[in-house]
C-alpha cells in the first residue's frame, strides 16, 4: 500500500497557499513531514485525514481516493491531531472503548481485549479508572496514540505527536512510532529535525505549502557532503558573510557565532568541512538550495 | 491605577466591536423592534398584531407599548447578555489564555471590573437597537398613520434606562460571575433558567389579587412590576405617561439591582487569580499518576497490536450510533446542573401548583387536565430553554473539548453521531416528560386528590406532547448545525419559537405551512382529547415527514472536519447527498406530499378553509353589498318547531325547521331575506307558496326569495328549511366545537334568520379602515326608535312558541328548551320532544352528552314547585349540591323580590370547557366544565363562584328572559347588571357582607383593567355598549354601592317595578333610561349625586387615609382622629381625568385589632358612619368604646377607587398622650 499524493494544494480564505502542488510519493513505512510552524504540515495531515478539502489535486491511497472515498480512507486510518482535548470527566477505559465502537470493533469480547492490549502498550492500564481530566500532558498524548492505534490503522497520521512530550516519553513513542511503520505508512510530522533523522525512511521538507525536497534522509544527507562549511565568527561580524556566502545556519556557540554555508567548494581556508547532518539538509532545503528536481534526482541515485 | 482599568475595558470594547456576532444581535434586535412596530402599524394588511394593547384608542408609538415591547425584546436580550457576560472572562478559560492575564500586574479591580464594564457597555449598545428599532418603525411612513401620533422622545428612551439597563446589570451580573466563578459556562444556563422561573412565578402569582405586589417584586425583568403599576391606565395615559420610578416597580428596580450588585461582589470578593480552580479535586491524582507512569526507564517492549475484526455494516452502525446515543445521554443526565435545573423546575411548580385554575381567588380542583395544563403552560418555556441548550452543547461536545478531530476522523457515517446525539435528546425530554408526571401526581397527592388518570398523564406527556416536543428538537438541531454559533443558535432558536406562536396573526393561518403546527387542544373531563385528536394526528405525521426532510439536510450539513465555511459545506452537503440520504429524501418528500395532499383535501376541500383576512373580506363585503337591504321590512318569527338530529360520533347535525311568520309591518312584503351562515349546507328551503330565489351568496351567508304574491300585513307565512352542520373531514383547525361526542351545545345562531345582520359588520374601526369603511358607533344611541324595535339578540323576532324534538346515540341525553313530552327510541336513536308553554326569546339550544341528573325541587312560599336538575358529567359531583342551592335560594329571593318565574323548571347541564361560560336560555342553563364543576370550596372564605354563577343565570330568567332591552346603548344593563345584582345580593345573604368585599375587589379590578384596554370608548354605566367591564364589573360596584346608600328595600322596589312594567313587553323595547327613572323616583334628592356618579358619568374616588391616631378620654372611651383626604375624579371616554369638586357622603369606620393575616379592615367593627367628605385633606373625629386598631376612608371599598389599598390605616396613640378634655 502506498499513498500518492499529487498536485494537491489548498488556499485559505484570508490568501493564505496552505499547499502549493503539492506531490508526494509515500510507501509503507515512517514518512517524515518536516517544516516550520505554518508550513502547510497540518493542513496537508488534515486534508489526508479526511477533515480537510482540497481546491484541486487528489491523494490516493492503494485503490482508495482519499478525498472522496473519505469513509473508506476512515477505515483503515489512524490520526492524532497535533491538538485535541479529551472529556474530563471521562475515564480512559471507558473513551477508548467508544472510539473502539466508532472504529468498527463492535464485538464486545474483541473491543475489551484491544481495549487493554492498546492501554497496555500505551502504558495507561493503570489508569484506564482514571478521568482524563486529571491526565497529564504526555498521558493524554498516549491516549491519543492509543485512539489512533484502534483497529490496526493501514494509514497512520500523526501530527507534532513528540511537542510536549518529556524526553523519556518520546523516546517511548518513537519507538512506538518506528514498530507501527513496519506494516502502514506513517506520516510524522514534526518541525523537530532530530524526530525524523532518527525514525524515518523518507521524508519531505515543505515550507509555504510548497515541498522543498522529498528524499531518503541518509541519501539526502549524502547528498550533501562535502558541500557544507563552518566558521565561527564574532557576533558582529555576521554580516559580511551573509552578503558573501550562502549561509544556510547559523547558532550561537559560547558567545561566539557557528555559521553553516553551502557552497560546492571550500570558501576559503578560515571554513572548516562538516559533517552534513539532517538539520543542514533542512535548513539547505529551507534556504531554498534545492530545487525539487535536484533532490528528487539525488533521491533516485540513492535509491 | 486607572491605566490598566481602562485598558482593560478598551480592549473588551474592541474586542466585541470587532466581532460580527455583536452586530449581529445588534441588527436581529433592531430589525425585530422596527418590524414589531410596522406589523402593529398596520404595514401589513394580512397582519392582525397588537402589542401592549396597541390599536383602537393607543396609538402604537405611545409611552406604553414602546415600554412593553421594550420589556418583551429585555428579555429576550438575555440570551445576548448570556453570550456577552457569560463569555467575557469565560473565554481566557476557553483559550487558556488566563494564565498570561493573571499572571500580568494587572488588579482583580481592573479585570474584572474592566471586562464586567466593557462587556455591559457592548450589550447596552446592542440593546440600544430596540429603542431605535421602535423609532425607526415609528416613523417608517408606509404605516397606518391613524395608529400613530402619541410619539416622544421620551417615551421610547425612557424605557431603555428604567427596564433595559436595570435588567441588565442583574443579569450581566450573575451571567458574569457564574462565568468567571464556576470557569463554566452551563452554570450560566442555570442562571438564565432561574431567572425565567422567577418571571414565570411572579406570572402566575399575579392571578390572585392579594399576592400581586409581592408577585410584581419577583419578576427579575420587571414585567410585572409594570403592569401593575400601569394596569389601570386608561387608553389617555397609555398614551402619555412614562411609567413612574415609583412603589413596587421602584422596588423591584432596587430590589433586583440590589441582587445584581451583592452577586458582582461576592464574586470580586472570592475571585482569585489561581490556577483552574475547578480542577482542584483532579489535580491530585494527577501528581499521583505522573508518578505512576514515571520517567524512569522503561524497558521497551515489541509492540503487539491487536487486530480485531471490524464491522462496518449496518449492524455495526446501529451498535455505534447506540454508543454515541448513550454516552450522549450520560453526559447530559450525569451532569449535576441537569440536576440543578430540574430542581429549579420541580420548586417552581410546586409553587405555581397553588394557583390551580385560580377564580375569583378559589382554586378548582387539581384534575389531571388541570394540572397538565398548568404544567404544560409553565414548563413549555423550561423545556424549549433545555431543548436548544442541550442540542448547543450536543452539536458542539467535541468541538468543546476539542476532540472534534479525533471523532471525526473515525469510520462512522455522518448520520451516526447525528442521530445518535438527536436520540440522547429525545430521551431528555422523555426523561423531563416522566418528571412532569411525577410531579404532577405528586402536586395532587400534596393537595388531597387521589384520582390520578394514569393513562391520560401518558397519552398527553409521552403522546401529544412528546411529538410536539421531538418535531420541534429536529428543527432546533437543524437551526444549531447550520448556523454552527451556538449562541446565535439559541437565539434563532427562541425567535422562531416566538415567530411560530405569532405566525397566524401575521397571516400565515394554514397549518400546512407551519411547522410543527397541530394542536392537540383542549382537554375536556367530557369530551377526552375530543375533535382534535383526528387532526393533530395527521398533521403531526406530516410533520414528521417533513423532520425527515430537515434531519436529511441536518445531516448534509453537520459539521464534519475543518471546513466551516459555508461555500464548502455546500459543496460538502452536495457531495454527500448520495443515496441513502436520496432514498429518505424520497421517501420522506412522499410523505410529504402525500399526506399534505390528504390534509390539503380536508381542509380546504370538504371544508372552507378562510384566512382571518379573508373573513374580514367577506365582513366588509357583506356590509358593502348589504348594508342597504337594513331596515327592509321583513316578517317576524313567530313560532319555531325544529326536529334536530344529533350524531354525535359523527360530529355532525342535521336540523329540519318549520317557522311560522308574520307580516308585523305596516307595508306588503314580497322580498325576503334570509341569513344562513356559511358553516351549514342548506338541504331545504321551502315556503309555503310560490317563491323564487333570486340571490344566493353563501360566502356571505346571504339569500333573498321572492314572494309571488307579497306578503300582505297582518299575513302568515311558513317556511320550512333543513341544514347541515359539520362531520366532513377535518378542519385547518377546529372549530366544530359545537357538535362532539360527548358534550354537543350549539344554539340557534347556526340555523336560519332573517333580515340584514348588523352584527357581521367590522366593528374595530382600525379594521374598518383597513378595509375602506367609514368607523362606526357601536351601537344605536339610546333612543334611537328604529333599533328598540329589536332586542340587542335578535333582529327577526319577539316572544316566539317553540317546541323541538332532538335525537341523538342512545347512550346520551338531548336537551332543548321546553318541558319534556315524551321520549322514545326508534332505529337505534334515543328522541326527546320538548315544548315550551309560554312564549320565549328566539333563542335557543342544543345539548347532548352521557349524564348523569341530580333532581330536586323548589317549593315556593305560595305553593308553587319548580324542579330543578343538574345533567352532570359523572365524576364532577363536586358542587353539583351547591347548584342546587343556589337556584333554591335565587328563587327564594328573586320570587320575593321582583317577582314569579315564568316556567316550571330550572335545568343546568355542564358542557364542555371549550368554551368557559354559563349561558341562560329558557329554563335551561348549559354551564362549562370549566367554571364551577371543578371548583374546590374548602376554605369558608373562599368565593363560591359555583354557587354565584348559578345565581347570575338564575336571574337571567328574569333579566333578559322576562323584560329584555332594545338593541341600544344601555340595554345590557338591563340584563346583564341587573343579573349582576341579583346574584350579589343572594351571595350576600348566604355568605355575608365580608364574602361580598373580597368578590367586589375582583370586580373592581376587572372594572379598571377592563377600561384600560377600551379600543372605542368607555361610556357611563347607563350607556354602556355590550362592554363586558361596565355592565358586569362596574354595573356590580355601581349596584352594590346603590343598594348603601338607598337600600336594598327601595332600590329591590324600583327594579321590580321597571320589571312589572315591562314584563314580556312587545317592541319598542324598553331602554335604559326607562329602568333609570325608576331609580331616580327611588332615590331622594340628597343623594341624587349618586346616582349620576354611578350611572351617566365616569367618575371615580381617590381617597385614602393619611393618618389616624387616638386619645383616652377621661370617660374611658378612645377618641380617634383621621385624617383623610378626599379625591373624585371625572373621566372621558378615552381617560382623561379631571379632578371635581367632591362634597359626598363616604363611610368613615374605625375596627378593634384585626385577626392575625386578616386585613386591618376585617377587625370588630367599633364605627361605621357615613360622612360628607370634601376635596382635599381634613380631619375627622370619631369617639369609640373600644381601643381602637385602624380606620380608614370608605373601608369596604364600595367606591370605584384605583387605590383601595391606602383607604385604611393603623391608629396610633396621640403625641400628647391622654388628652385632658372638657368633654364629659
């Protein structure tokens, strides 16, 4: 199974171009969505997650159309929305069990045991008698996951799941995440580089609605040797070399400046070569050094 | 300091300024109030509306009617007062944003004092919009301008700061505070509810004149408070005054501003800026669960997820729609303010159940229907409020907490969570309904009656009324998914609920096109559910089909994902209109039409369907073709003999008749013209000799024949005609009353008469204009010879011989006036012939029911017997007895007094409460069920108004039945107050002058209220034109007022001399005038004032005490001196008042110490004297033997007096203590 999204774009009332043509290519498997705040990341996860319209494109799903056949898309999907709420005066057993209704698990014996088997996985099994209203922020995220994970999604869509998370907690649903993407596609999206340069198989970069770059993060990181330098500079001293160079990042380093740049060749001698990493790949991506073209090429040579 | 405090308000003014949904309330307000004014102003001509009075005598720009729409549209305004407060500070919770605002340097004062200030200040700009709205309708040109004219200024602003404001800032107040206190918003609800409740509660104290004050007090919107104080106004002062900041409306201002105020600063007292305080109880076993789920290491573990099977079919979606339909229901039941509210409710009613049918301030008895209704009437408000609050939150649930995403996402199909909320609505109200039954056997248990008709609580709460409630819960679904604004919702949702009851005032009549419409309607002890219930049924099925309708587009519109723009839902709703949604569409679309075809053929094809327009057409039409055939010669009715078939289960009649005519004029008659109202279908109309018809206008009940050979004077005639009445199909809505299964009354109206009917003529001259005609007087002057030439009842006849035989199913009994022949049973049908032995008014009935008789017999002093029979519904025994009392005793004294009763026999029947009076025919007197069958008598004190109606009736058979006046000014004088009288002074003598008192304060008060809705013009007693208020209310005071100060002696002897003088008398009938000079010959020179205070002027007392204090005077005795003051005042005809010099004899009395909770005139009477009083204030000394407790100014109330509450006051001792006196 896999999902095809093509020339899917969207514009808001106020003018806002949430997606730009959007076309992606996502297989079975973690598929990373990364871009900044307002890039378009959730409107694209809403559209796919039939809650959303698009103005034009289409999005197909094996033989499913996505922005049609919205019920059938329902059936085999699960989606944490980067922001939900919960009934408070609810209890974790009891609301999982109605979304487990509302997935189709009618039978009852069935709907107690994925019931436990999710609060379980989910750690919330010794809570399932509590009232989400007393959740914390991470255990409300893991009842979200564990809605998400109701009737074995084939299409999982999880919107900034790790925001808010402590570090233990997302370690554990990373995890979670990285085992689910063994047999359904997953899109993660995240404006946190590490989320996908630790889980994620193929990944895009969107900002403005428009995909800067759909690729493989090792082959894109690949991609990029040799073509990154450093240089630390004073603070004051920035903007010579934002005029002369293509900084693509820049990050404060004990009171001194650390600048990246893209350039095919070694600037000058002061520039050390870096070890390219997922976040350079962004931020060149970000910086509008690739061209699709470019990265979907790179992505096929990889492959 | 004051910085951050006007910030603060500049912000939440900008804030709401910005926000369309201000503007928006700010437009429905001001759009409602123009269109109100344009539909009372007469823009409309299919539109009938009137509000605060408007129409005739007060104009629709006054003082008085900008103040009561002001006060209606006030508090609608709470719904916006709800959404504006409620939300001020609520929403920093909604958005959790409060933690950046508390957190800020800004004080508690400017918070919450700046958001409370610019919040109210937004609403006092919405708000704003009615008085525009009023203005901009008072001056729209395309109006009636003659329903104009009494415009100010004043009068419209005025309103807006006495009744808006004030309301205002109580309801900004608590909304406000519940908000900001409980961090919730259904609270605010609550609030709302309880203030509705205590409007309702102060509406249904009012009923009994003795809580009025405190009921007026209750009113948190002030409504009542100001019909109170405005309740006496004459048209005149309607039209000029502004409701005076003063008494009980100033009280209630304070009172409820008070409120408002002490709620503000409890909340500022106990408002803290702290975390969510409502999650307190919570927040522990969060701590305790962090723990739990730790962030120590954790092993990971191979992810097992479960694959269960998974339904989607329809089996599946009818466990899920059940899934979303229970938890639905939990969360509405399982929340502690349902609970809150229920008990508001249940409070409520256990208050108002005090009032049960209040009369004349006597209770009836809590029957089922009667607590149903009373129920129904105050409960119909709470449950709309919880229908559109609950279905709000419904639609709403997880877009509150924002889970919207999440479910939407799930494999349901839309109409899963759809129908599934709509059944955990439906399943409140059937919830609420078993409430209501519980309380209501509950209130008949608490009042001592133990027959609770089980099935009818059923077939009404969870039948009728049920249907009515569910149909009306689809719509307000609909109204709260499509306009997806909850408050906006609620808001539509209340308009329409107000629009749907106004709706066939403003001309759109038929039920077809009005939802919901079907009336289940008056419930009868006799009757069941009675013609109805045929209807209802099939309109509520239509309806149903058309629910389908709207829960299909409900559900092509509910909200599903992240697209709420209305282009996309469209466009959503088209694309899901696939085919289940296209079966039901078709499916319900059948239904529809075919069920609206059926209707549509019973209505307005087997019957005639006429709009109140259309009547009004055909009213002015009628006089427009006919006026001029008025006065025409006609031959007089001189004998009747009709055969009338009655079948009850069919709700038809067929009546044959024979009148026998004479040619009582002077000049040859070949011209006859008959009225046959256009409800009956004639089947014969045959003379007994040549006669041609040469005109048939059934629409306008018109017909003339031609005799060949004309009717010379002196000349009989006989004609012999049979009609038709009712049984075909069923009507748009009922108004075949007359023949029923079980309670059949009609009277001679619906048959045959003859000659120009003045009566069909427009008597309101707004309508007249409306429709071209000159206004017109409403009856002729006194005078007037041509007009006494009939009696004010009919125009064709004078003393008539009649004689019938009625049939009817043989389980019941028929009734026709006359004395009983024979009755016999011939092909299933039980016949009773009836014929009467002297002559009678052409006036007479039908009845026909299952009854049960109680008989007995009057003997007289001279020997004569009368037999007297009560036909009552089995059941309603209850003051069967004291009927039958009352009739011995008005014999007694009527015989006494005024003279023989012409019959043998004095007969009631009960029919059914559709209609709410006792009428006199001859010997017969049909009596509702609901006026006295029903009353319950427990307390001493209590008005028997059973046994006084009865009297009144009696007494018709001398005043009406015996001399009967001409068709002129005064004439019901005659009958009607004279009636009045009679019964008075035989109540009087069974029940005593202190029983008599507090009868006369209801007819004082209907008196005055009656006189403030005056649409022509009010007239002396003397003149007095069929005004209900004058001939019975004033004529009972003026009467009673007569009798003290003449006495009963010399005022019995003038009246049965007028009677003696005018017994059975031919035309030209008596008037008036004639009786009035009896009166006069009666009534010595000194008090002659009297009398034309009484009869031939409007005038009315002012007077009351001032003070009263006392002194011990060495003989042991008390002197008392009052001061009184002393105040007669002459009205117009449309009120304008002018004080005239007064120099009239007033009781002056003085009372030993009233029992506890008796008023201070019911104490031992130590002085009662008349004297002359004049103008202005004086001082009047009495000496009495005992100590005295109060004293007062006319103490009895036995003059017209607007303020008979000030006439009394308590004495105190003297400041100079004993006084030393030379006084032995």
């Amino acid at each position: 199974m896999e999902l095809v999204i093509s020339h899917l774009s969207k514009t808001y009332p106020n003018g806002v171009r949430a997606l730009d043509d959007v076309s992606l290519t996502i297989p079975q498997g973690m598929f990373g969505l990364l871009g900044p705040n307002g890039a378009g990341k959730s409107t694209l996860m809403r559209t796919l997650a039939t809650l959303q319209e698009a103005d034009g494109g289409s999005a197909t799903l094996g033989g499913i159309d996505v922005l049609r056949d919205k019920d059938e898309v329902r059936r085999t999907l699960g989606y944490l929305p980067q922001e939900f709420g919960v009934y408070p005066k609810v209890t974790a057993e009891d609301l999982l069990d109605h979304f487990a209704v509302l997935k189709g698990i009618t039978g009852r014996r069935e709907r107690k045991e994925t019931v436990k088997a999710l609060l379980e996985q989910t750690n919330l099994y010794d809570v399932r008698k509590k009232k989400l209203g007393g959740f914390s922020g991470g255990m409300r995220q893991r009842f979200g996951i564990a809605v998400a994970l109701l009737g074995d999604p084939r299409l999982i869509i999880v919107d900034e799941p790790t925001a808010g998370l402590d570090p233990a907690e997302r370690v554990r649903f990373l995890n979670l995440l990285s085992e689910l993407g063994e047999n359904a596609v997953v899109i993660l999206s995240t404006h946190i580089v590490e989320d996908v340069s630790e889980l994620c198989r193929r990944m895009a970069i969107i900002n403005r609605g428009r995909i800067l770059l759909e690729a493989e993060p090792l082959a894109a990181i690949d991609a990029l040797a040799g073509k990154v330098w450093k240089k630390v500079v004073e603070k004051d001293d920035l903007a010579p070399y934002e005029a002369a160079h293509q900084v693509i990042s820049t990050r404060l380093l004990a009171g001194r400046t650390l600048l990246h740049v893209f350039a095919a060749e070694r600037p000058d001698p002061s520039f050390d070569p870096v070890d390219p990493t997922l976040e350079d790949v962004y931020f060149t991506a970000m910086a509008g050094m690739h061209t699709r073209e470019a990265s979907l090429s790179g992505a096929e040579v990889a492959s | 300091m004051k910085g951050p405090f006007l910030e603060t308000v500049r912000f939440e003014l900008a804030y709401y300024l910005r926000r369309i949904s201000t503007w928006v309330y700010f437009g429905i307000f001001f759009l409602i109030a123009f269109l109100l004014v344009l539909a009372a102003g007469g823009a409309w001509e299919s539109v009938g509306v009137s509000f605060g009075g408007s129409g005739g005598n007060i104009k629709v720009d006054s003082p008085y009617v900008a103040l009561q729409l002001t006060a209606a549209l006030s508090i609608f305004g709470v719904i916006v007062t709800a959404a504006l407060l409620g939300n001020s500070v609520y929403r920093d919770y909604e958005a959790v944003i409060h933690p950046l605002f508390f957190t800020s340097p800004v004080t508690r004062f400017s918070y919450l004092g700046g958001r409370f200030l610019g919040a109210l200040l937004v609403n006092a700009l919405v708000m704003l919009s009615v008085p525009l709205g009023l203005m901009a309708g008072a001056a729209a040109p395309w109006t009636d301008r003659a329903r104009f004219g009494a415009f100010t200024l004043a009068g419209h602003l005025h309103p807006y700061l006495v009744v808006v404001l004030p309301t205002l800032l109580l309801t900004g107040a608590i909304f406000f505070a519940l908000a900001a206190i409980t961090r919730q918003m259904l609270p605010n609800y609550i609030g709302g509810v309880v203030l509705v409740f205590g409007y309702l509660l102060a509406g249904s104290l009012m009923q009994d004149l003795d809580n009025e004050r405190r009921a007026a007090l209750l009113d948190p919107f002030g409504g009542y408070a100001i019909e109170l104080a405005t309740k006496y106004w004459s048209p005149a002062q309607k039209n000029q005054l502004l409701v005076p900041l003063e008494d009980v409306f100033l009280w209630n201002r304070l009172l409820w501003l008070g409120v408002g105020l002490t709620v503000f600063l409890v909340v500022y007292a106990r408002f803290r800026f702290t975390h969510v305080a409502a999650e307190r109880a919570s927040r522990k076993r969060v701590t305790h669960e962090e723990t739990a789920s730790g962030t120590a290491y954790v092993a990971p573990r191979r992810l097992s997820l479960p694959r269960p099977a998974r339904h989607f079919g329809a089996a599946a979606q009818l466990r899920q729609y059940l899934s979303v339909a229970r938890r639905s229901f939990w969360t509405i039941v399982g929340n502690r303010y349902f609970y809150a509210i229920i008990a508001a409710a249940l409070l409520f009613m256990a208050i108002s159940a005090q009032e049960v049918g209040k009369m004349y301030g006597t209770t009836t008895w809590p029957v089922t229907y009667a607590v149903l209704d009373l129920l129904g009437a105050t409960f119909t408000l709470f449950l709309l409020i919880i229908i559109s609050f609950y279905t709000g939150e419904l639609v709403w649930q997880e877009r509150d907490v924002r889970l919207n995403q999440v479910h939407d996402a799930t494999p349901v199909p839309t109409w899963v969570p759809l129908a599934g909320k709509f059944t955990a609505l439906a399943l409140v109200i059937v919830l609420l309904q078993g409430v209501m039954l519980a309380t209501g056997v509950a209130t008949q248990a608490a009042k001592g009656y133990f027959n609770f008709e089980l099935g009818l609580y059923v077939r009404r709460l969870f039948g009728t009324e049920l249907l009515s409630l569910v149909l009306l819960a689809v719509f307000v679904m609909l109204v709260h998914v499509v306009v997806n604004h909850k408050y906006m919702g609620h808001l539509l949702v209340i308009l329409y609920v107000v629009f749907s009851g106004l709706m066939s005032q403003f001309g759109l009549e038929h039920n077809l096109y009005r939802y919901n419409s079907g009336s289940s309607g008056t419930y009868s002890d006799m009757n069941g559910f009675g013609p109805w219930l045929e209807p209802f049924g099939w309109f509520k099925l239509y309806w149903i089909g058309w629910a389908l309708l709207l829960a299909v587009l409900t559900n092509l519109f509910w909200v599903r994902g992240q697209e709420t723009r209305m282009a996309w839902r469209a466009r959503l709703a088209r694309f899901r209109f696939r085919r289940p949604a296209l079966a039901a569409t078709l499916v319900a679309g059948l239904l529809v039409l075919g069920l609206g075809g059926f209707i549509f053929y019973n209505t307005n094809v087997l019957n005639d369907f006429v709009t109140s327009r259309e009547v009004e057409e055909r009213r002015a039409e009628y006089e427009r073709t006919y006026k001029r055939f008025e006065g025409a010669p006609q031959p007089r009715v001189v004998g009747v003999r009709v055969w009338t078939d009655i079948f009850p289960e069919e709700g038809r009649a067929r009546v044959r008749g024979e009148y026998r005519l004479r040619n009582k004029t002077e000049v040859a008659i070949d011209s006859l013209h008959l009225m046959v109202p256009q409800e009956v279908e004639i089947r014969r109309m045959a003379f007994d000799r040549p006669a041609t018809r040469v005109l048939a206008d059934p629409e306008h009940s018109f017909y003339v024949y031609r005799l060949a050979a004309p009717l010379q004077p002196g000349d009989s005639l006989r004609l012999e005609w049979e009609v038709d009445y009712g049984g075909e199909g069923f009507e748009n809505s009922v108004s075949n009353t007359r023949v029923v299964r079980n309670g059949t009354f009609f009277d001679s109206g619906i048959l045959p008469s003859f000659g120009y009917a003045e009566g069909v003529e427009l008597g309101d001259d707004d309508t007249r204009r409306k429709h071209g005609l000159q206004p017109k007087p409403r009856m002729a002057p006194v005078n007037d010879p041509e007009a006494r030439m009939n009696t004010y009842i009919s125009r064709d006849s004078d003393w008539i011989d009649f004689e019938a035989t009625v049939s009817t199913s043989p389980d019941q009994v028929a009734i026709a006036p006359g004395y009983l022949q024979r009755t016999w049973t011939e092909d299933g049908r039980r016949y009773f012939h009836y014929r009467m032995d002297s002559p009678i008014l052409n006036f007479y009935s039908f009845l026909s029911a299952r009854y049960e008789v109680e008989r007995d017999r009057w003997v007289g002093p001279d020997g004569r017997q009368v037999a007297i029979e009560v036909y009552h519904h089995p059941g309603h025994e209850y003051n069967v007895e004291r009927m039958i009392y009352g009739v011995k005793k008005s014999l007694d004294y009527f015989t006494a007094n005024f003279g023989p009763y012409q019959h043998r026999q004095v007969r009631i029947l009960e029919f059914p409460r559709y209609a709410t009076f006792a009428q006199s025919f001859p010997n017969t007197i049909p009596y509702s069920e609901g006026i006295g069958f029903i009353a319950r008598l427990d307390d001493e004190e209590d008005v028997d108004y059973p046994f006084y109606v009865t009297a009144h009736e009696v007494a018709h058979q001398w005043w009406a039945h015996q001399v009967i006046g001409g068709n002129v000014q005064g004439s019901t004088l005659l009958s009607e107050t004279l009636a009045q009288y009679s019964a008075m002074m035989v109540m009087e003598e069974e029940y005593g002058r202190e029983q008599m008192r507090k009868f006369l304060k209801y007819e004082m008060d209907q008196y005055f209220s009656g006189r403030s809705m005056e649409r022509k013009k009010e007239l002396p007693l003397l003149l007095v034109e069929n005004q209900q208020y004058i001939h019975y209310n004033k004529g009972s005071v003026a009467m009673y007022a007569l009798r003290d100060y003449i006495g009963e002696e010399r005022l019995n002897g003038a009246i049965r001399a007028f009677l003696e003088a005018n017994r059975f008398r031919e035309p030209p009938y008596p008037n008036s005038l004639e009786f009035y000079r009896h009166l006069q010959a009666a009534t010595p020179d000194s008090l002659r004032y009297v009398l034309t205070d009484l009869f031939e002027t409007i005038t009315m007392y002012g007077n009351r005490a001032r003070s009263a204090s006392y002194t011990r005077l060495p003989d042991g005795r008390w002197e008392v001196t009052l001061e009184v003051e002393g105040n007669k005042i002459r009205a117009d005809s449309l009120g304008n008042e002018r004080p005239v010099r007064m120099n009239d004899l007033v009781d002056v009395g003085v009372f030993a110490a009233a029992p506890a909770g008796k008023p201070k005139e019911a104490g031992p009477v130590l002085y009662l004297q008349k004297h002359r009083i004049g103008s202005g204030t004086q001082r009047v000394r009495v000496v009495v033997d005992r100590e005295p407790a109060s004293a007062g100014i006319d103490p009895y109330h036995k003059l017209l007096d607007q303020q008979a509450g000030d006439n009394t006051v308590e004495v105190k001792p003297a400041a100079g203590g004993v006084r030393a006196t030379r006084r032995p």
